[in-house]
C-alpha cells in the first residue's frame, strides 16, 4: 500500500533532478553569483601565479594581477564570510566545500605549483589587502619555496599577516575514520529508546489507555540535541531498517527526516520539538487498523481502503483525547493525507491549504515507507523513490519542500548502497552539497567481489586531470541485500 503519486510521467534522471534542486542546495556558492565570484577567485590567483612567473615584480602585469587579486577576495567576503579558503584535495580545486571540476582542469599548473611549494589550503581573511597580495604573488613567484615550513616563514617575513597557507586540507577530516564515534554511538542509542518509547505508545494505545508524553519530547529533545551537534550522525539512523518492527521504525525515521527537514526550512528550536513530536504520531491511528488489512499482500478491497483511510481521522481523535498543550500532532494526524493539492483524504469539504508540518511529514512518511522492505512489497531504491517524489511535486507533495528535502538528502542519500563505473560496490558515507551526484561512499567490494578489510572513503567529486571528467562515477544505486549487507548503518 502506498500514497505516493507516482503516475504515468517518465521519472526524472538523476542529473535532472540535480539540476532543478540546485537552488535549494545548502552549498554557499549554490547561486550562480555566487558561484561566480568562487570562480573568479580562483582565477585571479592562477593569474597573478602566472604573471609573477612570468615577470618582475615591477611590470604592470603583476601590479594588475595583484589589485584583481584583492578585489576578487573582497568580492567572496561581500557574500558574508569572514574568510575564505582555497583548497586542494587529490588535486582537484575547491572554494570552501564547493568543487570547481572545470577549474581543476584549466588550472592544472596552478594546483601544481600549489603543491610543490607544501601548500594545500590558502585561506584569505576578510582584511586582505595590497601588501598581503604582494607577498602571495612574490611566494608563487620563487622557486625557493619548496616545503610548507618554508612558505610559512616567507610570508611571515613580509608582513602578510591576512593570507594563510596549510600543508593539508580540512576537506579530507571525515575521511580520517569515525571522529564523532561517541555522537554517533549516542544518536544509536537515542534511537533504541524511541523504538521504546513508541512500543509502550502502542501498547497503551491498543488497551485503551492515556500514554505518557514526556518520553516521547525527552526523545525529540535528544535527537534535536544530537541533530545540532552532528547532522549526518542522526540522518544516517534513517538506514536503520527493520522488517519485524517496522511501524516503530518508521515512526522514529519520520521523526528523523522530519527534524532534518525542519533544519534545513530554517525552523526555530520550539517549532522543530512540535514537529519532531508530530512525526512521532501522526500515524498512531494505524492502531485502530486491523493488521490483516495493513499487511495484506494483495490489492485492498473498496471496504478494506475505507477502513485504512479512516487512520488519519482516528489519530486525531486519539491526540484529542489525550488533550495535548501543542495541537500540531492532532492537525499533523488528520493532515498528512490530504496532498498538496487536497486531493487526499480525508475530505474536508472546504479547501484549506496543508499546514506546513503536515507538508514535511507527509513527504518523509512516503520517502521512508518506499525505501523499507514491507511482505507486500519490495522496497525502492533511494534515488528512484526521491524521483518518485519529484514527479509528485505540485502535485501530492509541495514544490520547494521537495526540491528542499532532495537537496538535503542527496541524489544518493547516506546509506545508499551504490555500483561505481570501476564495478566496485559502496555505500554512501555523506553528501556533498555542492555537488548532489558525487557523494563520498565507502568502498566494500572490489570489482573481483573481495570484500574490504578497511573501507576505502571515496569523494567521487575529484576530477581527473587527464580527461576532465570525474575519476569515478555511480553506475547505479541497488538494494543492500542485493550486495550481501545486512546493516547499512554500521558503515556510516
């Protein structure tokens, strides 16, 4: 059984829908004025590389290079940085966390130079100014400097004191094993105790009685708290998938995916509780559903799908009962059917637009319901069931909040499990912003089929200088069972 408006429209391609979610990407050079000054940055440096090679420090050409130096710096600081920085990582360029695939090829001499001289970081602060400039270009043009140490000092003896240069790169310190081991043991946990919390819900529920509250917004406060502290910690729980207990699991991931949403919609910390408190029972009107009809395998009869329709009507009434201080769980409940454009259930006779927590939970609710395994069905794999939610849009689901929830969760989310173009298997460690199609995955199993003793990371965004092009791509995403993997988690 499913809500999901699929209909008979072609699904977008992955780079389709890169492409229309773009704009909500949380990359900070995601505009296209934005990414515009990135670019010029780093052309101004490979300029003034070039020109302080080429001639002595008086020629007009360097003085030129330096002042479009300066003025290039100040135009990504205008954006709101305080500083900025240049990176290298395996020889592809970046502004920040934001991959230039071009620039890395065009500037090849550049990231060359860079890093025989020890330098993998250039980090410009908000005061940089002609003398700074003079110093960089005078350090790109010697070839005295051949190590970091050596770089440092040359700067240091001339005053710069508003450019920095680093030997290593802070884009490679999630690939240095599991940093946050104790976050993410704890956002473990956190969601052991929800599946807890939930059970004695359903438990109290089914007997008639008035639940406690209090564990479930103890629960929203942990996972917010955690959410805060390490995003991808608490994101990642939503590869938990588990078939015997998947009413609870659902709920907890709903929750997640909803909190995350949350984040991402710039929603203040009182509105996210509510909302994360919502997710957790929007559904528990499925308790009055017999689970002979909730779980049945075949095509539900007119009677069988007026009995499950009733779900949403019935949780409010549940929540009402309970007389709740926050009312959004009971409207979420009666709500999170409707669609977009209320063509959903139940009928309420006089339109009136879906409030926006019933939006976000009625969108998580059909992402993770696609992508776990139920006995009536397979599930669907991450990226076709975000292309199902994409076709949605306008539609069952809102058209920001999709492309939002999109952007947030990858083309390929966290725990995807995916077949490179080197026919190596792997699983999706985190997102890049800047790029949703090229994802930093986990190697498992080379192409022979040998499984890895150590996980190699891979940031599929690096460019291959030779060709232009991405070094390793994603064939296509398949079940995790497919690949022989039990528990997606432990890999994130």
């Amino acid at each position: 059984m499913s809500d999901s408006d699929t209909g008979p429209d072609r699904l977008e391609t992955p780079e389709e829908m890169a492409a229309a979610t773009s704009a909500a990407s949380r990359s900070p050079f995601s505009s296209a004025k934005r990414l515009a000054r990135a670019k010029e940055l780093v052309r101004a440096i490979a300029v003034a590389a070039t020109n302080a090679a080429l001639y002595p420090a008086t020629h007009p050409s360097v003085a030129q290079s330096m002042d479009d130096l300066v003025a290039a710096v100040g135009g990504v600081i205008e954006l709101g940085f305080e500083d900025v920085t240049v990176n290298i990582y395996k020889a592809t360029l970046f502004v920040e966390d934001h991959v230039l695939p071009e620039e890395s090829t065009t500037y090849g001499k550049l990231v060359d130079d860079l890093l025989a001289r020890g330098i993998s970081a250039i980090t410009f602060s908000e005061d940089f100014a002609r003398n700074d400039a003079e110093a960089f270009v005078a350090l790109m043009g010697t070839d005295g400097v051949k190590d970091i140490t050596t770089a440092l000092s040359f700067l240091d003896q001339r005053g710069a004191t508003n450019v920095a240069v680093a030997e290593t790169t802070t884009l490679a310190d999630e690939d240095r094993g599991e940093a946050n081991k104790e976050t993410r043991d704890k956002a473990r946990k956190q969601y052991e105790t929800g599946v807890t919390a939930m059970r004695d819900v359903e438990t109290q529920v089914k007997l008639g009685k008035v639940f406690e509250i209090g564990p479930l917004q103890s629960l929203v406060n942990g996972l917010l708290e955690t959410l805060f502290r390490d995003p991808a910690a608490v994101l990642g729980l939503t590869a938990i998938k588990s078939h015997d207990d998947y009413t609870l699991n659902h709920s907890i991931n709903v929750c997640i995916l909803s909190l995350s949403l949350g984040t991402t919609l710039g929603l203040d910390e009182e509105s996210l509780k509510s909302l994360g408190l919502s997710a957790l029972l929007y559904d528990l009107g499925k308790v009055r559903i017999p689970e002979d009809i909730l779980n049945k395998e075949g095509p539900l009869t007119a009677d069988e799908w007026q009995i499950v329709k009733s779900h949403a009507a019935e949780g409010a009434d549940l929540l009402k009962r309970i007389q709740l201080m926050d009312q959004m769980p009971m409207i979420v409940a009666y709500e999170h059917h409707q669609r977009h454009d209320l063509k959903g259930y139940p009928d309420i006779g006089e339109p009136q637009e879906q409030h926006l927590f019933s939006k976000v939970v009625a969108l998580c609710d059909a992402y993770d319901a696609m992508t776990t395994s139920r006995p009536f069905r397979r599930e669907i794999r991450p990226d076709k069931a975000l292309a199902v939610l994409m076709q949605g849009r306008g539609k069952a689901y809102d058209p920001s909040i999709t492309k939002g929830f999109v952007a947030m969760l990858g083309i390929y989310p966290m725990g995807a499990v995916v077949k490179l173009s080197d026919a190596s298997t792997a699983v999706v460690f985190r997102v890049n912003r800047d790029d949703l199609l090229c994802p930093r995955v986990k190697v498992l199993i080379d192409a022979e089929g040998r499984w890895a003793d150590e996980p190699a990371i891979l940031d599929l965004r690096i460019i291959d200088r030779g060709t232009g092009s991405h070094s390793i791509t994603i064939s296509e995403c398949i079940p995790a069972a497919d690949a022989g993997i039990d528990d997606v988690w432990e890999y994130l």
